[in-house]
C-alpha cells in the first residue's frame, strides 16, 4: 500500500522509498522520511496530503506519496 492510499489519523511505518532520484531520496532522508520510520497522515488534500514524520508536519504531493510504501 502507499502513502496515496492512507487514511487520514492513522499511523504506518513507513516500508520503502520507491523513486529513482537521489537528489529527493536525500531529501526525504532529511525530513526524516525513511524506511523503518513511522508516518501518520494527517490530512487530505485535493492535491495530495498533509503528514506528520518525527516533530514536523509536511505536505506531500500525490505523486510523492505515491512512491512511499507503507
């Protein structure tokens, strides 16, 4: 399942990063966005969704959420 697929108030753990970008998986990296970690959508949004990772809240396109597996 991804992340697009989530339901809003609901923690996961999140299982894989799946995009072939370096520059972006450095970035998830950095938000604390990895696999191992837990993820708690927050919100939806037309365009995508609002997360919560560690002590940070994130709007997360659909495209992007897409690619994490939770």
């Amino acid at each position: 399942m991804t992340l697009a697929e989530a339901q809003a108030g609901q923690e996961y753990i999140i299982r894989e990063i799946d995009t072939e970008d370096e520059e972006l998986n450095a970035f998830l990296f950095s938000l604390g966005c990895y696999a191992g970690e837990p993820i708690t959508v927050v919100s939806r949004l037309k365009g995508g969704c609002v997360v919560s990772i560690k002590d940070g809240r994130y709007n997360i396109d659909n495209q992007l959420a897409a690619a994490i597996l939770i």
